[in-house]
C-alpha cells in the first residue's frame, strides 16, 4: 500500500532509477518508491538482449535483461516500494508527485527528495523532416527492437537503416539473424555516431555496408515503403545533385539520436542545459531545484548501462543524505496554528532549537474583538505552554506572546501549537 510521503521518489526505473533506488535504501532512506509507466522493472534493459552489458559493474558479459535483473533482485531484497504501469502527470518544485495507474487510481505523493530518472526517447522523422510520403514502414530502431525481441514481430523483410547509432547497427545484426536483408546503412555525418565495437561487431562482421556522407532525399511508396532514395551530402550537409540512388526496401528504420525525456524537469522548474537537452547537476546530481535530483540518459546520453548504473548509485546516494537531513530538520520544526479567535499566527513554523538560545516571539491578530480582559494562550493539545494577559484584543491592534526558553522541554513534545485568545 502506497504512503503518502517518502523520503525518496525515484520517476523510472530503468538502469539509472533502479540504481538510485538501490543507493538511496542502501544510505538510509526509509521509505523509497520507484514509479514507472511500463508493466515492467528495467526500463530499455528488457528490449537489449544482446551482450555488452556489466563488462565494468560485474566483469561479465551479460545481456541487457540479466543486468537489469541483477538490479531488479537487490531491489525487492531491500522492500522498495513500486508503482508500475504509471503515469506521472505533474512534480512540482516541492517535490509533490501527481501519478495515476490502473491499480492505484490517481495519486499526490510527497517527497523529501526527488529523483528524476526517466530516461530518453528517439528523435522522429518529423523531427528530423524527412520528405515523402506517409506510407507504413517507417520504424525508430527502438520500436523496431521491442517488436523483434519482446513481441515476435518483424516489421519487414528488407531494411535502410538511416543513423549510425549503437541501436541502429546492433538491430542491423540482429534482423540478419532473423533472415532479412539490411541493404544498407547511412549516416549523414562523416564519421560514425555509435561505439566502434558495435560497427565492427554489427556491421562490418556481417558485410553490411554503411555509408558516411549520405542521408535519404526521400521515401518512395504509398501503402508500404517501396524505395528509398538516397543522395550524398557537402560539408555543410547539403545533398549534392546527381548523386541520387533508389534503394529497394519495404522498412526504413532511424537510428538518428536520442533526447532526454524532460517534460517534467521543466514542469519542477529544473533549468536544463540547451546543448545535453538534460538537466544541469551539480558533483551530487542535485539539480538547481533543492532537493530535485537527476541521473541517467535523463541528464545527457551515455555510451555505457555501466556508467548509468555508477550515475544512480550517486544520485540515490546524494538524495538520501537529503531526505535525512530533511527528517532530521522536520522533527525539529513545529507548527504554528491559529485556534479560538485568532486569524493567523507569524512565525508560521518555529524551531525548536530555537529556545535553547532565547525567547521566540508570536505576532497574530484576532479575528473579533473583546472589549473585555483576555488571556493569550499557547496550547499543545490541552496542555498549555505559557499564558500572557491583557485588557482586550482587536483586529486593528497587534497581539503578541513569547515563548520563554523555561518551556523548552514542553515544546520539544510538540508537534503543532495551538494559539488562541479568550476572555478571561
């Protein structure tokens, strides 16, 4: 059953969310939750069945669904809370959570720390404005991945990949394992954008050629994809004329970069970097939004799991010595609240360490007058902490009350006072 306030709320939980997730418990975080919009633990692991996983965190070679996994054991070890298949709607800069699923309903959490661990998404064809016509066909390498190795769907037979990613190229290899042609791979840059293990692993082992300098002109088909047509480009990444070439194929799949998922960076009031797309962090991962922290490809996009999972591990840390630093100030801290004809009451919150060194003074005003003697009390429930006396009280004129440091002992019990003004 969920609680309505954690110390830490971790938003995803691939690589980056569960590692935070790990840090933060394994630091001294109470009460952790991990909120994710897929059915599953392990976000873009699931999907990466290859190998390349865990070379620097285990020294072994393992696919993304057994790193994940590692992860995802530890976690339900520690008794981290989940909220799966979730959508959060809104965080605001207090750290308060708005997230609805089929098996909650709509909820408002509160945390003492945040983390923010969503991940990133592929750039599209209309971002990239790629001309031609809308035919079906027409796949981001990732989307590609989930059909081929989570669903048992082939999206086509015959493929152009365009983008030298690390996705692109590993999903090259694994369509040729499944019996289809890659015609070709095209990268619009002049050099490659993915590991160079991934191009000699993934393309060059299985003679499939890429070439640099060049981009697709335009898709050719209606129904389906039918063609492409290539074209090569300058230095300034301008096609050149006459150097035009139509490629048969039914699927064209983009492999041209990815974004960090920010929208509820923004939504928390987290400044973000215009060249990463992410979130600026300081050596803590702490955002410039107190208590809002941030790990992962959310920040900027890392070649390795390896380094994401390092970049959790900080960043659940760092959020925890928050939360606990935060409980510890809270208990110190108590509430003030105006009672029996009392409109307000400034300071709104007192310290209670704040008597150790002198007297605290309460300001209110009444909210009808007595024209009459009236006591000025401040009550912790029915224990009254200190009584002051004057001739009467109205709106119009001030009404204060110290609190002298002999009631030390009385206001560390307390958790809200009450202050009220009476006749006497």
């Amino acid at each position: 059953m969920l609680k309505q306030k954690y110390d830490v709320i971790v938003v995803g939980a691939g690589p980056a969310g569960l590692a935070a997730a790990i840090g933060a418990k394994k630091t001294g975080a109470q009460d952790v939750l991990v909120i994710e919009r897929a059915q599953e633990l392990g976000g873009i692991l699931q999907q990466c069945i290859h190998n390349g996983f865990g070379l620097e965190t285990f020294k072994k070679d393992l696919p993304g669904p057994a790193y994940a996994q590692r992860f995802i054991d530890e976690l339900t070890s520690l008794h981290i809370d989940t909220l799966l298949d979730a959508m959060v709607l809104d965080v605001t800069s207090e750290r308060h959570v708005s997230a609805t699923s089929q098996w909650s309903g709509y909820v408002e959490l509160d945390a003492r720390a945040l983390v923010l661990a969503m991940g990133c998404r592929e750039r599209t064809r209309a971002q990239i404005a790629l001309p031609g016509t809308r035919p079906a066909g027409v796949y981001t390498a990732g989307t590609a991945q989930r059909f081929v190795n989570m669903e048992g769907f082939m999206p086509g037979k015959q493929y152009v990949i365009l983008g030298s990613g690390d996705i692109g190229m590993i999903m090259a290899r694994r369509l040729t394992f499944e019996g289809a042609k890659v015609e070709r791979v095209l990268e619009i840059m002049p050099f490659l954008t993915g590991l160079t293990r991934n191009y000699v692993q993934c393309l060059q082992d299985f003679d499939i050629p890429l070439q640099l300098e060049h981009t697709v002109k335009r898709i050719i088909g209606n129904e389906r994809v039918e063609a492409i047509e290539s074209v090569q480009v300058d230095d300034h990444r301008q096609p050149i004329p006459g150097t035009e070439e139509v490629i048969p194929c039914d699927t064209l799949l983009l492999s041209i970069g990815l974004i960090p998922e920010n929208e509820l960076s923004r939504k928390a009031g987290v400044a973000l970097d215009p060249v990463t797309g992410g979130p600026f962090v300081d050596e803590r991962m702490q955002t410039n939004v107190p208590g809002i922290f941030a790990a992962g490809n959310v920040v900027h996009v890392y070649d390795l799991v390896d380094w994401v999972t390092e970049a959790g591990l900080l960043c659940g840390r760092s959020a925890a010595q928050h939360a606990i630093a935060e409980r510890k100030h809270a208990g110190r801290r108590v509430r003030m609240k105006g009672g029996d004809n009392v409109r307000y009451v400034v300071p709104h919150v007192l310290d209670k360490e704040s008597l150790a060194e002198s007297r605290q003074r309460l300001q209110m005003r009444v909210t009808t007058p007595i024209e009459a003697p009236v006591w000025v009390e401040v009550m912790n429930g029915d224990e009254r902490i200190v009584r002051k006396a004057d001739l009467y009280a109205r709106p119009g004129e001030m009404v204060s009350i110290d609190i002298p440091q002999s009631a030390y002992d009385a206001v560390q019990r307390a958790s809200e006072l009450t202050v009220r003004v009476v006749r006497r």
